[in-house]
C-alpha cells in the first residue's frame, strides 16, 4: 500500500496537507488544484506503471457526468476515468475530456465514447448521434441497446449484510442516496437499496427507521447522522452500511462528535474503497470495487465494435465486474 509519504512526494506537498485532504478535513485551506493532486497521485499509486507509447492512432471521449468539482467530491468516478485513460493510453488512443458543465455538442472526431456516470434518454441519444460506439460505465444501458459495465451491487451488498450477521450485528442501517443526471431528467436510486432491504426482511431484521437517505456527499450524511444520534442514540443501528466512502467520512465525523465508537458503539462498512478508505480513523472496512478494471473493460469494449468486420448489427453486451471486502478496523468482530 503506498503511504502519506508517497504520495505527498508525488503531489509535491506535505504530509500534513496530505493528511488532512484525504480525510476530507474542510478547515484546510486548499486550492481544488492541490486536492486534485493529491487524489489523482493515490489513485495513481495504486495502478501497474506502464511504459508510455508516442504512437497514438485515434481519439476517443471520455464523458463524465460529473463537474471537476463534484468529482473530487466522490473519488470513485475520479479512479474510474483515471482507469479508462490508463486502457486509452494502452491502445494508444488519444483522449478527449468531456465534463458535466461541457456540451454533450462539442464532441467530434472521435472513435468512440467512453460515458462514465448516469446519463437521461436525451443525452444517451445526443451521443449516439456522434457515433454508433458508445460504452457506459456504472451504468446499466443494455436495455437501450449500448455496452456497459457495472458492479456487482447484488452480492457484494449481500456479503455485507450476511458478515455484518456473522458477527453478531442484527441492528443493520443503511446510508443511501439518491441522485439525478446533469440535465436533472433522469432520477437515479440506489439499487443496493432494493437489496438490502429484501435480505434483511428475509431475516426478519429490516428496519425502515434504520435507512438515512442523502445525496452521497460527506456533508449530506454528517448531517442524517448527526440529527439521528441527537434524536436518540439508544436506538441508532450498531452496523451501517454506507453507499461511498465520502458519506462514510461524513457518518465517522458525526458519530465521533456524539460520542460514539466506532467499532464497538457502531460497526461500519463502506462502498467502493477509493484512496481514502484506507486514510482515515478508523480506516473503513470497505466493499472494493475494481475501478481501474471498469476502466480497462470499457475501452476493450470499444475496441471490440471498432474491430468487428463481420458485417452484422453489433450485440450489445453488459459486463458486470466483481467486488471484494477489505477488512480494516471499523467493524467489531465477534469473539
């Protein structure tokens, strides 16, 4: 694992600066230039180092359907365009960078689409109009006739559950979101939702009063949190499974500020484990998803249409990649 040291001295910082931005602390002031350092050089850290091509043969469009900001603000969609560049750069694409303030208008004179995000009818089809090769990534659009990659959410949700169970924790939360395309006509909500609440009712343990619902910022669940413990404490749940790991900062604040450990008050296992997870105090017990892998999937996916010469219509196909739980220290295991 790289350490704070490593990654201040490819950052050019400190290790306090360091320090202090991987665990979201909002006193420090810092330019977004330098978090965006930071967070790009520990996402960095942690791919294969690769000898650079100076062949290019085609370009390509990222899309994202976050602002630069937003995405600093969720790591996750940060790692996982740093993955699809990282395949572009393996197959010698150059690539075009499309943000959610940037018109979808603008794209032109590529190979193909890289989509990262959640995208309305209308944007999918403003796409498509610059090229047939359109690849989603974390976002299910095989019903809408374009490839994509997702995460494993139905299992790796159900581990969660079933190890928070295993060890001896029945009062499960959940901290949820909910959220909308960039163009606000698409309403996004969270599938593992649906999940935890169906296993959880199978084991006669759901609680509706348990599940928190934010808009997957760290601040959006500071808040839930903290109104809930102030509300009652004596009925908080002692395990929480959190969406990102932004909200799982923001749930760690709150329950620090009202008293409550973590792990022996409240055991919490996040999603996704981006850089951070591993940061903070306590680091985060998290689901793993292989962002870099999402990536590489996705460009090979474009690679794959671009090379049929077989003269069918293309079949779409959905590639849904695995999770992995990393154990750290904010879940109590059972004795």
């Amino acid at each position: 694992m790289a350490t704070i040291k490593d990654i201040a001295h490819k950052a050019g910082v400190s290790i306090t600066t360091v320090s202090r931005v991987l665990n979201y602390d909002k006193s420090l002031s810092v330019s977004d230039l330098t978090r965006k350092k930071i967070f790009q050089a520990a996402e960095a850290l942690d791919y294969t180092k690769k000898k650079r091509s100076s062949t290019t043969r085609d370009s390509i469009a990222v899309v994202e359907w976050y602002t630069e900001q937003q995405e600093l603000d969720d790591l996750y969609y940060l790692s996982i365009r740093m993955g699809v560049e990282k395949q572009a750069e393996r197959f010698h694409y150059k690539v075009k960078r499309y943000f959610a303030d940037d018109s979808l208008s603008k794209i032109d004179d590529v190979k193909g689409i890289v989509a990262i995000g959640k995208f309305s009818a209308e944007q999918i089809d403003e796409m498509s109009k610059v090229t047939d090769n359109v690849v989603f990534v974390d976002f299910d659009t095989l019903a809408r006739g374009h490839d994509c990659v997702v995460t494993d959410f139905d299992n790796s949700t159900k581990s969660v559950l079933n190890y928070f169970i295993e060890n001896g924790l029945k009062r499960i939360g959940m901290i949820s979101g909910v959220e909308y395309s960039s163009d606000h006509q698409l309403k996004i909500t969270d599938h593992r939702f649906d999940v935890f609440k169906h296993y959880l009712e199978k084991h006669a343990l759901y609680d509706p009063a348990n599940v928190f619902v934010g808009d997957y910022t760290m601040q959006s669940s500071y808040q839930l949190v903290d109104q809930a413990l102030k509300s009652s404490k004596e009925s908080f749940p002692n395990a929480l499974f959190v969406s990102n790991d932004a909200m799982a900062i923001g749930a760690l604040k709150a329950l620090h500020e009202n008293g409550v450990k973590v792990p022996e008050d409240v055991s919490l296992v996040s999603f996704n484990d981006t850089a951070v997870a591993k940061y903070v105090i306590p680091s985060l017990t998290a689901v793993k998803v292989n962002t870099g892998k999402m990536g590489e999937v996705a460009v090979r996916l474009l690679e794959m249409v671009d090379a049929s010469t077989d003269g069918d219509a293309h079949t779409p196909e959905k590639v849904v990649v695995a999770t992995k739980m990393v154990e750290r220290e904010s879940v109590r295991k059972a004795k």
